[in-house]
C-alpha cells in the first residue's frame, strides 16, 4: 500500500460510536445552565443603570452650567465683580427715573391747560376768543405746539 | 376681429385700473385711520387759522373748525392705537399679568370706538356742535383715557421691571454663596450683617412688586400703583448698594484682586 492510499483511507475514519456519545454528554454537562429569574440580579441590573444615567445627566449639567447656583457649583467670584454689579445697579436707576418720569407727565396732565384756556367772549359763536387768543399768541410771539388736550379746549371755545 | 381687438383692450384697462383703484382707496382709508405724524404736530398757528377763516364768514369758520376737529381726533385715534401696539409688544409671564395686559388693550380698544363715533358726528356738526364734541372729548379724556394711559404707562413700566428682578435674585444666591465659602475660612460680622440687610432689601423689593400687580388687577388709582412700583424699584436699588458694599469687602479680605475695579 502507497503513502497515497493510506492518506485516503484516512479521509474515512471515524469516532467509535460509543465514544461519540460519552463525549457528547461530558460537553453538555458542562455547559452553563440558562440563568434563573433572580430578584437581586435585577435589582442589581437597574441600580447600575439608574447609576450610569444619573452620573451621565450630572455630567451633562455640569457641563452645560446648570448648576451655576447650586451648592455643588464652585463659589462664583465674578458674583462680587463691581462692573457687572454697576451696570445692573444702573438699570435700576434707569427704571427709577422713568417712573419719576411717568409720575411727571401724569401730574403735568391732570394740572388745567392754561395755553388756550381762555373763556368764550362775547363774539361766540362766531369767533371764540380761544381761538383769537391763540391767533394772538401766534401774531405776537412763535409758534407753539399744542397737545391733543390744547387743541380741543382751543376748539371748544 | 376688431370687436374683438377691443374687447380685449378694454379687459386689459380694467385689470389694470381695478386692482389700482382698490389700492388708492385702501391707501386713502389707511391714511384716514392713521394720520402722518406730522399731521399731529397742532401748533398756535393751526388754531389762530380759524379766527382767520371766521373773518371770511361762518362757512369758512365751520370748514376750518371741522378740518382742525378731524384731524386732533385722528391723532387720538393715532395715539390709542400707538399705546395698545406697545402695550400688546411688552412681554409679561403669569396669568394674572396677562389678564391685565388684554383688559387694558380692550379699554384701548374701547377708546378707539369712542374717538371714532365723536369723529362720525363731526361732518354733520354746525359751529356749536363742533364746540360740543371737542368739549365732550376733553371731558371724556380727563376722566377715562388719561387714566387709562396712566394705568397701560405704569404696566409696562412694570413689566420692564421684572428682569431687573429676576437678576437681582440670581445675584443675591450668587453673593450668598461667596460669603458663605468666606465665613467657613474666616467669618466676618460685617459681610454676615451685610448679605443678610441685602436678603431682606429683595424680599421686600418682591413682596412691593407682587403688591404692585394686585393693585393693577384691582384696578386701583395710578398714583398708588406708581408709588408701589416705585416703591420696590427703591428697594432693589438698596439691595444693589449692600451688593456694592459686599464686593468692597470681599475684594479686601481676597488674596488676589479677582475682579476688576470699578470704573
């Protein structure tokens, strides 16, 4: 027999029968078992991923500044910076003076227009001594303006 | 052919002239509800214009009178309209804020038509009759819609306030906490008195500015809402100084100068 037929027939061998279903067992016997439902096991499944997404969102929050005025937050000395503190205070002035200024313009509104408030002479309805009063006016010195509350006492006279 | 011709002549004039006439008159109306604002400039000279035209007769009187009546009507128009725009522009949070800002703009609404039917009566008006309505007008100025502008004046006012009120909270917890890491080192009695006089100054800066949007829903006199408004504007402004003092002292207590110093 040639070296050529012998590798042939070694194309053909086979496990003992026997043999195959010893080692077919001894595998299976030691292949780990499906796990079992395990209440710890869960518990320890959704404690570490509760974990995972709270460190992940701290992170995020840290990142993106939200913290600013927590406690975890460092101590912000920009907080003590007088520049920005000048300029917020500078903004309430601002406001303040406005409402001094409202407060002006209404107390200037309820006093009585004195302009062109003068009484009906005795030539009304013709001509109304409003009117002439502020033809006069605008004779003898410049131009003025009048507010909507002038214009209207002027026309009522 | 030819019919034909200007057939389609006459459906080209009238394309053209249709959508330019609906133009004119929209532009026509519009300028009628809204005046120029040079229109709204009345002086002396607008006035004495009548006594001149009186010496041209009673119908050259009443023409001047109801042009000049017309036109100050306008401008209140105008000016109502100008105010609800600024009114409805000013960004407020909260419902009772909001519930303030639509009844206002309604009582500006309302003003509106008020001008408009004074404005109606004005063509058929003789000379008396024109004197009647600019007296009915004044009249009803000074006892609806000055107040009423008062009150629109005093809400954005108030409304502009209310960032000024959120920084100042931001910056008190800010400052609460640079104290507080100093007092761990080293306490300091005067920061302690100071942060705690600032604390206080906002409390009471809020509770005035809360108190200011009760009395605008309680529709109270503007005197009152104003005083209140400034009032807490008084207060946020004391808070701000006791800020002022804090950095001062901070900035001496610090081993490096971390902030600039003031300008």
């Amino acid at each position: 027999m040639n070296l050529f037929e012998t590798l042939k027939n070694l194309k053909n061998i086979e496990p003992d029968p026997a043999f195959k279903e010893q080692s077919k067992r001894a595998v299976l016997a030691v292949m780990p078992a499906a796990p079992a439902w395990n209440a710890r096991r869960v518990l320890f499944r959704i404690v570490e991923t509760g974990a995972a997404v709270a460190l992940t969102g701290f992170f995020v929050l840290l990142i993106t500044g939200s913290l600013s005025s927590s406690r975890l937050a460092p101590v912000q000395y920009s907080a003590i910076d007088p520049a920005s503190l000048h300029a917020e205070a500078q903004a309430i002035d601002m406001q303040i003076h406005l409402a001094q200024l409202d407060y002006t313009t209404s107390a200037a509104e309820s006093t009585p227009v004195t302009a062109s408030a003068v009484k009906p002479s005795t030539r009304k309805p013709v001509v109304a001594a409003g009117v002439a009063a502020a033809s006069s006016t605008a004779t003898s010195t410049a131009t003025t303006t009048l507010s909507l509350d002038e214009a209207l006492q002027a026309l009522s006279n | 052919m030819k019919s034909l011709r200007a057939t389609g002549v006459f459906i080209l004039v009238l394309a053209t002239a249709v959508p330019l006439a609906a133009s004119v008159a929209e532009t026509a109306h519009a300028s009628a509800l809204a005046p120029a604002p040079d229109a709204c400039t009345i002086t002396t000279d607008d006035a004495a214009a009548i006594a001149t035209a009186a010496a041209q007769g009673l119908s050259a009187e009443l023409a001047a009178r109801r042009a000049l009546l017309t036109r100050v009507i306008g401008c209140a128009i105008a000016d109502a309209q100008t105010l609800k725009a600024n009114l409805n522009a000013a960004s407020v949070q909260g419902g009772a804020a909001q519930n303030i800002q639509s009844q206002l703009s309604g009582q500006l609404d309302d003003a509106v038509t008020y001008y408009n039917l004074e404005l109606g009566k004005v063509a058929q008006a003789g000379i008396g009759g024109t004197q009647g309505i600019a007296r009915e007008t004044l009249s009803w100025r000074s006892g609806n819609y000055d107040p009423l502008a008062a009150r629109v004046s005093n809400f954005m006012l108030w409304a502009k306030n209310q960032a000024l009120f959120d920084t100042a909270g931001d910056r008190l917890g800010q400052m609460k906490g640079v104290v507080s890491f100093i007092y761990q080192a080293a306490p300091n009695p005067e920061l302690e008195a100071d942060i705690a006089s600032a604390e206080s100054l906002i409390v009471a800066a809020n509770s005035e500015n809360m108190q200011a949007e009760q009395a605008q829903s309680q529709a109270l006199p503007p005197d009152q809402v104003l005083a209140l408004i400034q009032q807490s504007l008084q207060s946020l402004s004391d808070a701000y100084q006791k800020f002022s003092d804090i950095s001062a002292t901070v900035q001496t207590l610090l081993p490096t100068n971390t902030a600039t110093p003031a300008s």
